[in-house]
C-alpha cells in the first residue's frame, strides 16, 4: 500500500505542472511553411562552424564513396548552388542513400545513389551552403532556434512526409499513389481537432494548396479556409486576425515574375529565402507576434547528403498498415533529417534543440511533433491522431524559458540577391512533384473523369500552363463549395465538379 502513494503525488504534480503550463502558455497562433527536398546538412550543417558550434553540422570530413568500397571518395564541401537535375529521394534511392553496403543506416551511399542517376551528381549531393549563400537563415539561426536532430517521417517522398505533417501518418504510403490522389486520404487531421475545439486555421497557398490531399478538407465546412497568400496573408496579420494555425504553402511552379519559392531542385533556393523574409517581416509587424510561433521545416531531404544516422530502433507503426510490395515498409524507421527552424519572441536567442526528452525514450522530432504539439499547447480534447503523435516529441520547451516576449528581435532580415544565373524557363516539361499537383487539380477539377486522364494530363503540359491550370481548377472548385454552402448544401459534403467540357456542378455526400 504504501508504495503506491508516491508515484499517485508524483501523477498529481504532473497534472498541476501541465494544466498550469498551458494555462500560461503564450502561443496563440502556429505559422507553419514546409519547403520541399533540402537535408539539414545540405541547408544548415556549415552553420556549425561560423555561426554556433552546439550545432550538430559538418566539418568537411564527412565522405562518402561514390561505389561501394572503392577508394574513390567525396567529402563534404560548401559551395552548393542550385542543383539540376533533381536528386533521388523515392523510397529505393533513400534505402540506398542511408544504408550504403551497411545493415543499419550508415548514412553512406549517397554519392553512389546520386552517381547512378547523372554526371557529376555525386558532387552535387556532397555539397552544402555558405551560411552566407542562405542569409535569412544564418540571421534566423543567430537569433531564434534550430532543430538539429528533426528527421522527415519516412525515408522517402513529398507526398508521404507532407501527409504526416498534419496527420501523423501516411495511411500506408511511401510514394505517390494516384489512386490515393484522387480519392483523397480519409485519415483524421489535427485541422479537424481544432475545430472541433472551435479553433481556427487557414491555408494560405500560392498556386494549390496540397493539403486538399486530404479528402475531409474538401468538404464545403472548409472552403471558407483556403486563401490566397497574396491578397489574404499580409492583410490578416496586419488587421490581428491570422487564425490558430496558418499553413503557408510556396509556389511550385516557376513563372516569370512569380518564381517558384518552394526550394525544390532547380529551383533558386534564393527565392525560398525571400519567401522566409517575408513571412517573418510580416509577422513581426502584425499585432499577434507576441503570441506567434513560425515553424519552418522541409518535408523531406531530397537526397541531399546528410551525415546523421536515421533512427530504426522502437518508432512505432502510426495505424498498422504497411507499405507496398517488394519493401511491405512498416514506418518503422525515419527518413533523413531535415532543416527545422523555429522563430517567436519568446524563444531565447542562438538556442539549439536536438533529442527530445520523452514521452518515449526512443522518440525523436519528425513532423509529427507539429499535430503532437498543437494538441498539447491548445488542450485539444481529441485523442492523438496516430500511435506517431502520441509518441513524437513535442517542442513547447523552446518558447517556455523566458518571462516575457523578447523586444530585440530585428524587423527587418538581410536582403536576398538571387544566386541562379539561368533564366526562368516556363516551357519546360513538368517534374514528378508538379504532374502530381496537376493530377490533383484535375480531380478538384472534375477532369480525371475524362478516360485519357490524368497520366497523360501533366506529361503534355508546360510549366506555364500547368500553372494556369492548376491556377483556374482551384478556384473553379471553391467558388463551387462556397455556392453550395449557400444554397444550403450539408456541409460535409465534397463538391464534385463535372469537367470543364461541360459546365454544371453537382455534390454529392463525401
Ligand atoms: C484541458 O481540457 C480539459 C478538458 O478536455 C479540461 O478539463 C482542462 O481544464 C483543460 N486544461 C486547461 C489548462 O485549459
Ligand atoms: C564491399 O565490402 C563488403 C564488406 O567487405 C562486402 O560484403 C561487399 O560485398 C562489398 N561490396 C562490393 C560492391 O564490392
Ligand atoms: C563534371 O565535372 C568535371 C570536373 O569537375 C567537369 O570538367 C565537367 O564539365 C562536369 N560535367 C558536367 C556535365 O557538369
Ligand atoms: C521532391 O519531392 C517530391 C515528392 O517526391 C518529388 O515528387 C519530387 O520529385 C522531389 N523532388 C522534388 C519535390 O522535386
Ligand atoms: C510585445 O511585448 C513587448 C514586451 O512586453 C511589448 O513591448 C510590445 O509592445 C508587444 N508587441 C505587440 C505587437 O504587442
Ligand atoms: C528509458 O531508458 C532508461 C535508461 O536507458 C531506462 O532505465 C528506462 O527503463 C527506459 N524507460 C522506458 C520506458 O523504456
């Protein structure tokens, strides 16, 4: 008997010290952007040596050979510009890119992965930024937080670790599944659990926003939730009314005058800096930057080289299903770490954060420490999302050490000179990631009903016009949600659009 007073004092305390946490805790709204493709060493591992040695980046002495055994090596360098062509990062380039000729992830076979796919993309991979080359985020690592220990969820593509950063899992899958696309994935959201608390978000994307992968975000309910970032975010900020949590999504495409901002290879990692500038000046002009977090992380590394073994030991399985054939993948190890960078008054200058302290002795930062703290910070009444969430670890502790919101953070953030000297090149064909956001406009757009698409949709489209596609499907689909609300349609209902060829709208009960 007496043995269990202590530990019932000790559950006790623990409720008093978290419920009083929250109560007092100042973050109101979560600003998250997730750019796409970069490692952390790729992005941040030189900060290290100029900037704050706590970091965990490279030295110049991490190597790679470029085939297995040979005595043919590359080691770490700093001078990354952009890089063309796109390095590998499916699920089987990034088995070969962490495991090597090794059984555990011995971070090892990137050179030879990336020397299989062109010339010279073995260099490429081995290849960092000058802290100077990334200038918003030497500024923003000097002055808030880094995550030097932040891995993307499954070591492989966009669309699975995007998936996790709202959901927790990828509901079984380690690449794009176009059959997945156009259905939507029905998993639960940690949107749908503010809501339900009465909480608010809003998208604010730029040419599509790509949480519509979602199939409940396509309900009428959430129409009103989308906007544009260029008319809407600048506008909200200002006038206080940015909701709990703010997607941010970059433009994927690359169009004169509008460059793509999303960091993906070729793109100008320039462009996404000026993007992070933006947002940051914006929030800290707007009346809310007090109670502000701004996350800025990368869905996945891109097969850039980092030098950081992936855990594989006790990560849990979020919902039981598995992958595909030949691999069955059982989510039971992270993908390659990725640049996380955290930005509020309230968080103490030059701080680094690299394991987290529970709730699991093996748990790690991934994306689903996003849906995992948004739970915790606002209280939410619904339960995790996945076994993921319950076990990522949460990141409250980097705004929880200071008594009041700093005043010193700077206004203003250096200025960007672009680093790409080739020009911008609407006609191009699209890459994987851009024909997977044209198939997904041309469900909202009623047109994968047509037989001859989408495989071919986004194999025949230039840039430019995928852009103006993808552009004119989005909002064809939510100005039809919005109607349909007002005709008084249930609001859990997916509008199904016909295609352009005709031109009626019907719903139907998702
Ligand atoms: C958190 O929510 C629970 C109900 O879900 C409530 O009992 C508790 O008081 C809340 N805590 C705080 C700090 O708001
Ligand atoms: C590389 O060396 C390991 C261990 O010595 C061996 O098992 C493996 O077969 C070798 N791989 C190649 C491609 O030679
Ligand atoms: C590859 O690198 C070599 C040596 O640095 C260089 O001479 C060659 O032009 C490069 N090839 C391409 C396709 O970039
Ligand atoms: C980056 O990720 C997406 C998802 O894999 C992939 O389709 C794309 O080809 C990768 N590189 C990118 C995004 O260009
Ligand atoms: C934020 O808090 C600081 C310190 O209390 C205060 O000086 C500043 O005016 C506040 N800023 C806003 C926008 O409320
Ligand atoms: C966590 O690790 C410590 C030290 O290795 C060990 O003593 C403890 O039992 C572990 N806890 C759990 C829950 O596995």
């Amino acid at each position: 008997m007496r043995k269990s007073i202590f530990p019932i004092f000790l559950v006790l305390l623990s409720a008093i010290f978290s419920h009083s946490l929250q109560q007092n805790q100042p973050i109101k709204t979560v600003v998250v952007l997730m750019l796409e493709n970069r490692s952390f060493d790729h992005m941040l591992g030189w900060m290290k040596q100029s900037i704050n040695p706590s970091i965990d980046g490279v030295t110049g002495r991490e190597c790679n050979a470029v085939t297995a055994n040979s005595t043919d090596i590359i080691c770490f360098s700093d001078d990354a510009e952009f890089v063309d062509p796109d390095p590998g990062h499916s699920f089987e380039d990034v088995v070969q890119q962490v495991f090597g000729s090794a059984s555990i992830p011995s971070m090892s076979g990137f050179a030879e992965q990336a020397s299989t796919m062109a010339d010279n993309l073995s260099q490429t991979v081995m290849r960092g930024f000058r802290p100077e080359n990334v200038p918003i985020y030497a500024e923003l690592v000097r002055e808030f937080a880094v995550f030097d220990r932040w891995f993307s969820s499954i070591p492989g593509p966009t669309q699975p670790n995007r998936l996790f950063a709202y959901s927790a899992t990828s509901h079984g899958s380690t690449s794009h599944v176009k059959r997945q696309l156009a259905t939507g994935y029905p998993q639960q959201t940690i949107f749908e659990s503010l809501r339900e608390d009465g909480l608010d978000f809003g998208v604010y994307f730029q040419n599509i926003p790509t949480t519509l992968f979602y199939r409940n975000l396509r309900k009428l309910k959430y129409a009103s939730k989308f906007h544009d970032y260029d008319f809407r975010f600048k506008k909200d900020a200002r006038a206080g009314k940015l909701p709990n949590l703010c997607v941010i999504e970059p433009r994927y495409f690359d169009i004169i005058g509008y460059p793509a901002n999303d960091d993906h290879p070729s793109h100008d990692v320039a462009n996404g800096q000026k993007l992070v500038k933006e947002i940051y000046e914006t929030l800290r002009g707007s009346p809310q930057w007090n109670q502000t977090l701004f996350v800025i992380t990368y869905d996945e590394h891109g097969g850039f080289y980092d030098h950081v073994q992936t855990p594989f030991i006790d990560i849990p399985n979020p919902d039981g299903n598995t992958g595909p054939a030949p691999y069955f993948f059982k989510f039971d190890r992270l993908g390659v770490r990725v640049p996380t960078i955290m930005v509020s008054p309230w968080i103490n200058k030059g701080t680094v954060i690299s394991k987290p302290k529970g709730p699991a002795n093996s748990s790690e930062f991934e994306h689903s420490s996003i849906p995992a703290t948004l739970r915790k910070i606002f209280n939410l009444s619904s339960h995790f999302l996945t076994h993921r969430d319950a076990w990522a670890g949460t990141f409250e502790q980097v705004f929880s050490e200071q008594a009041s919101p700093r005043t010193d953070c700077p206004e203003v953030l250096p200025d960007v000179s672009p680093s790409k000297r080739i020009q911008t090149d609407e006609n191009r064909g699209l890459s994987e990631f851009q024909s997977e956001v044209v198939q997904l406009a041309a469900v909202l757009n009623g047109d994968h009903f047509l037989s001859s698409i989408p495989d071919d949709l986004g194999k025949k489209m230039s840039v430019k016009e995928a852009h103006g596609y993808v552009r004119g499907a989005v909002s064809r689909f939510l100005r039809a949600s919005r109607e349909a609300t007002k005709l008084g349609a249930d609001e859990s209902t997916i509008v199904d659009m016909r295609s352009s060829l005709t031109t009626r709208s019907s719903s139907r009960h998702g």
